[in-house]
C-alpha cells in the first residue's frame, strides 16, 4: 500500500502511536495553559518568594513542535483511524476551560495548514473514501461497496460472527482467528486478515465469556480513574479499539500499559466481584474449552477438507517413478487411518560427493516412539516402512544433516533438502 511504518511493526501501528501521543501531548498543552495563565499568570512567584515561575512562552514552542511532530506522523502512516483520534483531540481543546482562544486557533491552524498543505498518505486515502461515498448511489451491491470502503470490515464482521455462532463461550481459540478464516473460506480467493474491531477479535477468539470480561477490565479502569488525568485519552483508546486491533501490535499495547501506569485512580476500592461468581463463570469457559477441543483440532479440520496436517516438508513434486515430497531437517505428518496399509518410503537423493564425505542418518518416530532401526544412507537409496495397521497419529522424520544445492555450486536451488518422503496405500514395486 506504500504506507510508512516509521520504524514501527505496521503503519496502523505508526498511526495509532502518533495519534494516541497528539492526544496526549493536547491535553499537556490544555493543563499546562491553565496552570500557567489561569491559576498564576506569567508571572508570579513561586513559594515564599523563591522567584519567578516558568512562564509558558519560555517553552511554547517546544509543546506546539511536539504536536506536530506529531500529526505529521498521523499524516504519514495513513491510519484513518488515527486521524479520528487527532480529531477528538482537537475537540479536547475547543471545548476544554482550560485553554483561551488564542490556543484553539493555533491547534485549528495547525491541523489545517498539515491538511491542505502536507496531507501525506492519509489525505490520500481520505480523498479516495470521499470518491468511494460520492459512487454510492450508482452502485447495485451495497454490501460490496461499503465493505471496500470500510477495507474489509463488513466481511470481517459477517465472518467473525459466523466463529462467534458455532463456538459462542469458548471462542475460536487465542490465536486461532487466521487459522479458522482460511478453513471457513478454504480454496476460495478472499482477502486474509484480522477483523478490524479488537472487541469483536476477542469475542471470536476466546467467546463471549472472555470479550465481557476485557469490555468489563476496561469499564473498571474508567470508572475508578479520577476526573481529567488520563482518563480521557483512555476512553479515546477503547473507542479507536472499536475501528482497528491495535492491541495487535505489541508497540500499542506497551503505550497503553504506559498510559495506565501514569493514571490517578481513587482510593475506594470498586465493587468486587463474588467468589463465587467468578468460580462459576470460570468453570464455564474451562468446560466449553474442554467440550469444543475436538471441534478446533487441526487434526479434524484438515480431515474435513482433505488436506494433510503436516509441516516440514516442501511442495510436492512428480518424477518418472513417484510423486515425493523433499523434507527439512525436521518434518512430520498426521496419518489417518484408513482401508489399505500404509506404506512409507524414504529416498535418499543427495549429491554423491557430499554422501563420500559423510553419511545421511534418519530416524522415524510414530506417535512420538521410535519403532523402527535408524536408517543409513552412504549412497542414494531407499528404504521402506509399514505403518502399524488400524492405527493413526503423526509419523515424524529426522535427517541428521541437510545440504543445499546452491550453497554446494551445483545449481540455483535455494532450499534446505533432507530426504524425499513418498506415501502410500498399497507396496511400491
């Protein structure tokens, strides 16, 4: 997309973090105002006469470069999401008595001056939301045509909630939402992603129960924070939490724990949750988990749509005699059970000279035991196995030593190459 990152994981991340600091440094800007023009003045003096106080104009500058330092970086990343966060912190200070005129002027001007005159990546992209809007009217999908505006979240949201349906208490799994993305829209053409809504990313991934109770952590913190403080830019993050995941990237995550450090909370404890509440909502979601195991299991999903739960093992290829598939120096595949006997072969192919100067050792392991004699290999060979019948599980190869053709000169391949791995159902002749 040709957005900046800033040295930052993502450019939402780069967005998020600046505009979560304009906020921030908007509200510095309001209070030192106020401490400054409103409770003492320019200058009067400190306690018992100890001299003059730091008035604001020693240094203004150095606030207002803050702030655009960073807005330009909101500019930059292109982060619309970003840009609703500067937005608020410009309301922040309009509507805020801690500052005069003469401040929200100069915020206004300078917000303006960035946009129509710098702009960046993000008056590109508001540019081309406004061109979007402008053609809704001509459009018969209007499905489509909002959820390209919205990069994706009408899809996202549809399929969050097709998780959310066959999985409601224990979720998808902490982790897991990619992984059952590609599996609900298995050998179809659609865009991959996380859904751009962290509450609903939660809600999928550890169900209801575990979305309330992060809705309800954030509640908590709110509610005890005192007046003013940080308590605004931290109602701004659960907010801009509803348009993005940024708690996705642990650089965000890390300036809200910051945030919340540098909070002032009151001193009465809030409302506590009973004992016995919490045993039984957590009982709850250990059963669900427990229950919905088998459901999420890579091992029942890949049987489903008929691909092989493996890992290790390079794209298949075909060659007079077979089709085979060359390993790492670690692979291993899940084997169902099936009618046939399974018949496992191992080929060693490696290059003559490096098998002269040392030999190619492998061990095979099934259901995490060793059955079979370590193979050895001092020239190109085969060696061939017969899997427990009525049995399934995963059968595990280690080669003691890999090569690499292009770092031997003997050709372009890049590849790390252990042994070819050939299956099947009936002996090989």
């Amino acid at each position: 997309m040709n957005q900046v990152n800033g040295g930052f994981s993502d450019f939402n991340a780069f967005g998020f973090f600046a505009g979560a600091m304009f906020f921030y440094q908007a509200m510095r800007v309001a209070d030192r105002w106020f401490h400054d023009h409103q409770l003492h003045g320019d200058h009067t003096t400190g306690p018992s006469g100890s001299g003059p106080r730091s008035s604001w104009t020693d240094t203004w500058w150095l606030e207002i470069f803050f702030l655009a330092i960073a807005l330009a970086s909101v500019f930059v990343s292109g982060c619309r999401t970003a840009f609703l966060i500067v937005l608020l912190a410009v309301g922040y200070i309009l509507f805020s008595r801690k500052t005069n005129l003469r401040v929200k002027a100069l915020v206004i001007l300078l917000l303006l001056v960035s946009l129509l005159s710098v702009g960046g990546t993000l008056k590109k992209r508001l540019q081309q939301s406004v061109i979007m809007t402008a053609h809704f009217a001509s459009v018969d999908d209007w499905f489509q045509a909002v959820n390209e505006m919205s990069s994706g979240r009408l899809a996202m949201l549809r399929d969050s909630a097709q998780m959310i349906k066959r999985f409601p208490v224990s979720g998808v799994g902490a982790g897991n939402f990619l992984f059952y993305l590609k599996y609900l829209h298995f050998n179809e053409h659609v865009y991959m992603d996380l859904p751009l809504n962290q509450y609903l990313l939660f809600f999928s991934e550890i169900g209801l129960t575990g979305g309330l109770a992060f809705i309800l952590f954030l509640a908590a913190l709110l509610k005890r924070q005192k007046k003013g403080g940080m308590r605004p830019i931290m109602a701004v993050i659960a907010c801009s939490i509803l348009f993005n995941n940024f708690f996705w990237f642990p650089e965000c995550f890390l300036l809200f724990w910051i945030f919340l450090a540098k909070s002032d909370f009151r001193d009465e404890p809030g409302p506590a949750l009973r004992p016995v509440l919490f045993w039984a909502v957590l009982a709850v979601f250990i059963f669900f988990q427990l229950l919905d195991f088998g459901a999420l299991h890579p091992q029942r999903l890949t049987q489903v749509k008929n691909v092989a739960y493996d890992y290790g093992f390079w794209p298949p290829e075909t060659n007079k005699r077979s089709t085979f598939s060359w390993t790492r120096g670690a692979a291993g595949k899940y084997v169902f059970v099936g009618r046939e006997d399974k018949i496992i072969e191992i080929v060693c192919a490696a290059p003559t000279d490096w098998l002269l100067r040392q030999a190619m050792t492998v061990d095979l392991y099934w259901q995490g035991d060793k059955l079979w004699p370590q193979a050895v290999f001092t020239e190109n060979g085969a060696k061939r196995f017969q899997l427990p019948q009525g049995q399934e599980g995963f059968l595990e190869i280690r080669a003691s030593s890999t090569f690499n053709i292009k770092a031997m000169g003997l050709g372009a391949d890049e590849r790390e190459l252990g042994v070819q791995f050939i299956e099947s159902d009936k002996m090989v002749p």
